[in-house]
C-alpha cells in the first residue's frame, strides 16, 4: 500500500505550506483537493466537467468523485503522499485507511479569529498563479506579482462571505475527524501559531521515526 500523511486544520491555518514542505522533504506527492478539483473544471476533462456541473446546481461534491480524482491524480510509482484538504468526511477518512497505509495525520490548531485575519490578506497572481500574502509573503511591489508582473487579486473563495462558509464547513463536516484519528492513535495536534521553519522542524523530526 502506499503511504499516506495527512493535513488537516481550519483554513489559513498553513496546512497547505507545510504539506508542501514536507512532500519535498520525503519525495511523496503532494495531492491538495482544492487545486485538483480546479484544474480538472480549467481543463474540461471528464471529472471537471462533472465536477462543473454539480458546482452550479450549488451542490457539494460527492465523496465517489472525490476518489476518482485522487486515484487518476496519483503519479507513476508514487511510494507516499501528502494529503492537504482530504479527508473532509467519514466516509473519506474511511476510503483512506482502506487504501493506504496512513502513517500520520497532522492537526494544524489555529484560532478562528486568527485564521480570518490569516485569510482575508492572502492574494493570488491573476496571471501565473503566484501566491502571497500581504503581512507575511508581500510582492515587492504592491499589487503585482514579483514573478510574472500580473495583478494580484483575491480569489473568490477567499472573500469574506466564502471564508465564513468554508469556516462553517470546517466545522460541521471536518473537525470530528480529529476524534476519529485520535482514536486510532494517528493524530498529532499542532499550534499553527508558530513560525513557518519551527513547525516543519516539528513536523520533520515528528516524521522521522515512522519512515
């Protein structure tokens, strides 16, 4: 079975950074849902068009599309991989000890006040994609990407409207896999306050032992 490490925490509370960070350090893949469901509704394939129509009837993707896009996403002789925004439910925490030998599960604990603030100053390139944010990864030059000179906006699932929604969501639907994992003696709970270098030397020696 291939190895699975989890990310998990309320959004901009820097799971994807470190998801990033750790899948460069082992060599695994580094899978986040959000990006895949993006690319494949930007690509029009099968699975994004599918994904494109169940997004503007206003309904919430379902689990089995969920797994079609991480077993089509897995890349040739993949041996590990990062999991950053999945799983979001039972059933998909489920499908992921059923299919892979899951070795961690990282819980990234961040206050809900602070991960508005955290949000609301990220920005995207509309050009190349390019991240940043304003207090902790500004451009050099305000408003334009330091990579491609494109302007930088917000995406609209980071507007104040949508970040109350996927808050909510978080709650309802993902925060009880935190218990689930608990029990299984998986999870390991870290304060998503600290410097970005100090929670991968964290996360890294953490890791260590079980590779």
């Amino acid at each position: 079975m291939i190895d699975a490490i989890v990310f998990m925490g309320i959004q901009g509370s820097g799971k994807g950074t470190q998801a990033k960070l750790l899948a460069e350090h082992t060599g695994y893949q580094h899978i986040n849902i959000g990006d895949l469901l993006r690319e494949q509704v930007s690509l029009e394939t099968e699975i994004g068009l599918e994904v494109q129509a169940v997004i503007s009837r206003g309904e919430l993707v379902s689990d089995d599309l969920v797994f079609k896009l991480v077993e089509v996403s897995l890349s040739k002789g993949c041996s590990g991989i990062v999991f950053d925004g999945f799983p979001r439910t039972l059933a998909q925490a489920e499908y992921l000890g059923k299919h892979y030998h899951l070795i961690r599960v990282y819980y990234l604990d961040l206050p809900e006040s602070e991960a508005m603030a955290r949000m609301q100053g990220r920005r995207v390139c509309s050009g190349c994609g390019q991240n940043y944010h304003l207090q902790n990864h500004p451009p050099r030059i305000a408003g334009q990407c330091d990579a491609c000179g494109g302007s930088l906006i917000v995406r609209e699932d980071d507007a104040e409207a949508a970040i109350a929604r996927r808050i909510k969501a978080f709650y309802a639907e993902t925060y009880g896999l935190k218990n689930y994992f608990e029990r299984l003696g998986l999870l390991r709970s870290i304060p998503a306050d600290l410097a970005i270098d100090k929670l991968e030397q964290i996360i890294r020696a953490d890791i260590t032992t079980d590779l």
